[in-house]
C-alpha cells in the first residue's frame, strides 16, 4: 500500500471497534492509517460521503438496517469498481458469505473466528485488490477510448483523402494565380523602385538646394544683428526667436541630407578594419568644443576587441551621433560621463555606449526610439530627431542591431551588435 489509507468501521458494538483499532495498530505497524468510525447504517453512509474510505469494515448487524442493504447503497454512491467493503458477520453462515460477496464484497470475516493478524492481511489484501481492479478498469477504459479513437481516425482518413485530392486541385489553381500575381507584384515592385529613387533624387536635391539660401539668410541675419541697433526689448526677442527658428532650419535640411546620402552610399560603402582608438580620437576632436563646455569624461575601453569590420565613414558617423548625443542630453545635475566600450560574442561584434544623462522613458517612447524627426527631451534644446535614425539605419544596413537600456533621471545605454567579419 502507498499513501495514508483511510479505514471506515460501520459497527453497532463499540468494543468490537475497539478491538478491530488495536488489531489494525498491532498489525500495520508502521503504515500509515486513519480509522473512522459509525454506530449505525445511516452513520456509515454519511462517514463514507464525507471521508471517502479506502476500505470499509462493515458489520452485517446494525441497528438500523443490514449489512447487505447498506452495501448496496454504499455501491450507489461510488463509481464504479472503486467499492472495498469487507463485510463481518456474526455466524459461520457460508450462504451469507456467498450473498455478500455477489453482491459487491471484496472479502468477509466472521467474528471472533479472526485474531489481528488475519484482519490485518484480510484488509490490506482488500485495499490491493480493489487497486488492482481500478487499475484495470482504467486500462479497459483507456482501451475503449483508444479502439474509438482508430474507429474515428480510420473515418476521419478516408474523409482527409478525398480532401486533400480536392484541395491539391485548388492548390494547383491557387499557385497559377499566385504566378500570376508574383508577376504583377514584380512590376509593381520596380515600379515602386524607381518612384523610390526618384523620390530619394527629388528629397537629396531639395535639401542640397536649400542648404545655401538657409546658410545665405544666416549671413545676412548676422550681418543685421551687428550693424543695427535695437532698442525695443520686444525686437530683441523677436530676433532672438527668429535667429533659433533659422537655425532649427539648418539643423533639419543637414540632417535630412544626411539620411539620404546614407541611402545612396558614395563609393559602395566598403567594409575594412576599423581601429575603435583611432576613429574615436578622431570623434573627439570633432566634438572638443562641446567636451570643453560641458567638461564632459569620455572613457574607453576596446582591450578586449580593438579593431572591428565596418565602413569607416559610417562607424564614424555612429560614435559622433551617439557621444554628441550624450553631450546635448546630458544631466542638469552631473557633469556627463560617455563609457565606450567593445567585445565579441558569440561570433558578434558587441560596441557599447554608456552615458549618465537624463535616460529615456522606454514604457513611453521605445517603439518611436529610432524614428525619424522624433524627439524626447524637447527641454534640452536643439535637435532634429535625426541621429537616431540615422544610427540605426547604419547598424541595420551592416546586417547589425541595436538594443537600449535606459531609465529616466539615470542614463542610456547603446549596444551594437554587428556581425563579425575576418580582420
């Protein structure tokens, strides 16, 4: 036996329990048990509802009822082959023997003919018994179930036969019309590549035009603001708002011509070993003014991976975005600190920018991080919404990606991941 059994004596006479408890307790030993007790038919029943016994040790005299008839309405209130009664009777009466066990019995014993022993086997053989058979009532059960189941696969094959002879016919006319639409979508397709193109030609021309009378109302803006004089305090702020929106227009047209001339690539676009040193010296020298006036720490760290295979001109541009962006969104309350760091993992090249600026809400604007002309520190000043963009553009046009940890109030963090190429 496995587990606590549950053990239900259905007796009128309290001493015979008694005494079947101490038998059981002697015998069993150390098995683990629980024995419930009723005086009477209708307390037995209400015992083996509410305790569900695992096996019942039922006298044939009750007060009021016998143990036959209590039998029987034991057996309609469980399943199926789930009943374990032993029934005890007062007589050697093989006759009622007979009669109980035809009618659901597992096993009988006549008082006081059994010591502790022979109860204590006679119980434990009818709880296995009645184990036995459960089990093979489940497996009878299962058989059915699986003898149904071929019974409906065979029905539902020769069903799936005719289906699919039916549906390789609409296939076949499916996969004609697909043709056909393949062929469709391919001229729609060039068509929409060289509209694409046009476009590109029309966005790269306009930018290019526009750059020089942008940079020409510069001048002459510059040229007003020292040559005359204003003494309004109200045109002072106009000029002000004018000299920014000038600029906001600069900033815009040169970012847009660069995402276009990200797309139409000068030169292919050849990939080289790039020293990570060199190139973000280069960056820096680029960005000193802006280290000066913020007195920003740049610190790098590319012992691990030193060079990696890239197209200079666009790694470059990734750094300078990155650490400028660093720079411009940088924390009211700390001076900004840009950690640059590099590895391989897992046949990938891993460059990683860290910065302590003012983060990002991610929850907010991680699905709008990398769109173009999206802003999300409008407090911080200029900016176009560009860089990012163009950064991730750069980095998935070199089969590559980009993941972001970021935190409001806490600093950002980019992670490049870049296929590796042979140095």
């Amino acid at each position: 036996m496995s587990g606590a059994k549950k053990i239900l004596l259905i007796d009128d006479n309290e001493q015979d329990r008694m005494l079947y408890k101490r038998y059981l307790r002697k015998h069993l030993g150390q098995e683990p048990f629980q024995v419930y007790e009723a005086a009477s038919g209708e307390e037995g029943l209400t015992a083996f509802q509410a305790r569900q016994p695992d096996c019942i040790l039922l006298d044939y005299n009750l007060p009021d009822t016998d143990g036959l008839s209590l039998l029987l309405a034991l057996q309609r209130l469980a399943p199926p082959n789930t009943l374990c009664v032993v029934m005890i009777t007062g007589g050697g009466s093989e006759q009622l023997a007979v009669r109980a066990l035809n009618n659901g019995a597992l096993d009988y014993l006549v008082k006081q003919h059994f010591d502790q022993e022979l109860l204590g086997k006679t119980v434990v053989h009818a709880i296995e018994k009645n184990e036995w058979r459960q089990r093979i009532s489940q497996h009878h059960t299962q058989l059915e179930v699986v003898n149904q189941q071929l019974r409906d696969s065979l029905r539902e094959l020769t069903e799936t036969r005719r289906q699919v002879q039916e549906f390789n016919q609409q296939l076949q006319r499916a996969n004609e019309e697909v043709q056909a639409r393949n062929r469709a979508l391919d001229a729609a397709n060039q068509e929409l590549a060289r509209t694409n193109a046009d476009l590109d030609n029309f966005v790269y021309a306009a930018s290019h035009d526009l750059r020089q009378p942008v940079n020409n109302l510069q001048g002459l803006f510059q040229e007003l603001r020292r040559s005359a004089t204003f003494h309004d305090p109200e045109e002072a702020y106009v000029l002000r708002l004018v000299e920014e929106s000038l600029r906001d227009l600069s900033t815009t047209i040169n970012g847009l011509t660069a995402v276009v001339q990200e797309e139409r690539p000068p030169g292919g676009g050849l990939t080289e070993p790039v020293d990570l040193a060199g190139l973000t010296a280069d960056v820096l020298h680029t960005l000193r003014p802006q280290l000066l006036e913020t007195q920003a720490t740049i610190r790098t760290e590319y012992t691990a991976l030193p060079r990696v295979v890239f197209v200079r001109a666009n790694l470059r541009t990734i750094l300078l975005n990155l650490i400028a962006n660093a720079l411009k969104y940088r924390h009211p309350a700390r001076l900004p600190h840009v950690s640059l760091r590099s590895w391989a993992a897992a046949g990938q090249v891993v460059l990683e920018v860290a910065d302590n600026g003012l983060g990002i809400d991610l929850e907010r604007h991680g699905p709008e991080l990398f769109k173009l002309f999206r802003r999300f520190h409008h407090q911080a000043g200029e900016g176009t919404g560009v860089g990012l963009f163009l950064v991730n553009r750069l980095v998935q046009g070199q089969g590559g990606r980009i993941e972001v940890e970021s935190q409001p109030e806490a600093g950002t963090t980019f992670r490049l991941y870049i296929p590796a190429g042979p140095l």
